[in-house]
C-alpha cells in the first residue's frame, strides 16, 4: 500500500508551489489529492496542467486523487441540470488525464437542496437509479476514451447507500473506467456493525473491494448523545479493526493509495504515524 493525504494541496491546482509538495513529503507521503471547484473547468489549459504535472514529478510525488467539486445532482429529474454536470464531468475528466490523476473522484449529489451528502426518499427511486446510470454512461466514452478511471464517493445517505447497492452500480454502467472509493467508514450504519467491525469490513471488501482502487483511511468514534452518532476519526484511536482493513486493501491493491482525509494538519501527523504503526502491525508495507 502507499500513503497519501487530501487537506495539504489548494483546491485550485494553478496556485501549486513547490513548498505545498515538500509538505507532504517532509510528513512522509509520497501522494497527494485536488478538490477542484467544476465551475472553473472551463477555464483550464494545457499549460496549467503542464506546470502542475511537471511539479508533481520533480518533488517525486503521485497524484493520487483528482477531484471537482459541484452542487448538482447526477440523477436530477431536470435534464439541463444532468446536461450541465455532465459536461463538468466531460471537461474534468480531460484535466485529470492532463494531470496525470491515478483516480477522478467524483460524487452522486442528492436530492435533498441542503447539499450532496445530505438524505432524502427521492434518493432511493427507481427512477433516480435509472437516471444516475444514464448520466455515468454517458461519461463513460469520455472516461475510457483519456485513459482516466472515475472512483464514485458512496455514503449510506446517498444513492449508493450501501456496498451491494455500489456494486450493483459498477456493474450497470459496465464500464472498466467507472470504479468505487473504499470509504468504509461510509457503510457502517450500527453500533453492532461498530463493535464487530471486522465482521463488517469482510462484508464491505467481498462486495467492494475489488472494484475500489482508492481508500480513504479514517476510524469511528461513537458520539455520547442519545441518537446514535458514528463520527470520524483520527486512524487509530477509534473503534475499527483497521489492521484488517489494510489486509483486505493489500490483498485486492497492493500498489495503490490508502489517502488519510478529513482532518485538520495539525492532526495529520499524528495520523500518518498511527497509519503506519498499524501497517506494521498488520503485516502490510507502505511503499
């Protein structure tokens, strides 16, 4: 497995200096991530993903996650709104091969007008399955045609609620270019599922795993309020067996990034450090 981190980079990759990829290297990472505002697609040149690709490869670093970010829905009933995104798409998925990406993150959105990762019953159609499934195909020529693999964001909010409703997608779309991102913590819905997470983890990878080429390395921590929270954490000092979760992950991608996220910098040391003990631990190298 190799190590990388999202949070250190501008979301904007025209800003990229070089001091912003000796941060990562200097915590031990040897990739980093984008979270690429699509409104600005339009405006990209080859120059600009010469200059950053050029950056990336004289400090020796992977781009391991490129990413754009949107408010829409990909299986909004509106088809000038799935028009719209799916052109983003198009366009985001030129920059990505330009950047050399390794994985083009993107997400399914929602329904709900609060935002993508938010809940909602029209979520849960036969109408939007069959929506997001034209949408994804649709990009896929575009996907195959640049040589770049698109790894879907999944939640048990959203659409792709849970590891065999994920499968189920990568295999309607039917397309090598279209794969998963192994976000476990996102398909724990129980405090039982916590407490045997190992049982629950072997459920997720037999069902995902082969399809996800990318993980986003977090744990669980259980909120202490009445309803039951299951909040991110830093990797380690949490609830999950995630000794096992690397195996699992070795086992399917033995090459490919685990990516800690979701935590401010002054944890992420601390991150990478607990990361690497449990690697150790597990029997599983970070190269």
């Amino acid at each position: 497995m190799r190590l990388g981190v999202v949070g250190l980079l501008p979301r904007d990759f025209r800003t990229l200096q070089s001091p912003h990829l000796q941060t990562i290297q200097n915590l031990g990472f040897t990739g980093g991530a984008f979270h690429f505002p699509a409104e600005l697609c339009e405006e990209i040149t080859t120059a600009d993903t010469d200059r950053c690709r050029a950056l990336f490869a004289e400090h020796n670093l992977d781009l391991a996650q490129f990413s754009i970010t949107y408010p829409e829905c990909l299986f909004d009933p509106d088809p000038e709104i799935r028009n719209a995104i799916i052109h983003k798409m198009k366009k985001g998925t030129e920059i990505a091969a330009g950047l050399s990406a390794q994985t083009y993150l993107l997400r399914p959105g929602s329904r709900n007008p609060a935002g993508s990762w938010t809940p909602h019953r029209q979520n849960h159609t036969p109408e939007a399955w069959d929506r997001l499934i034209e949408t994804l195909r649709e990009i896929a020529p575009t996907l195959e045609q640049n040589g770049v693999t698109v790894v879907m964001e999944t939640h048990l909010v959203s659409i792709l609620k849970n590891p065999e409703t994920c499968r189920k997608m990568v295999k309607n779309v039917g397309s090598p270019n279209l794969r998963l991102v192994m976000d476990y913590v996102n398909h724990f819905e129980t405090l039982s599922q916590v407490y045997a997470s190992t049982d629950r983890l072997d459920h997720i990878f037999s069902e995902m795993g082969a399809y996800s080429p990318v993980m986003h390395i977090k744990d669980i921590a259980i909120g202490r309020g009445l309803v039951v929270h299951l909040d991110e954490t830093v990797p380690g000092n949490g609830e999950l067996d995630l000794a096992h979760c690397f195996r699992h992950f070795q086992n399917h991608h033995p090459n490919n990034y685990g990516l800690i996220e979701h935590l401010k910098p002054d944890l992420i040391p601390e991150a990478a450090a607990n990361t690497r003990t449990i690697a150790t631990r597990a029997g599983v190298p970070i190269t």
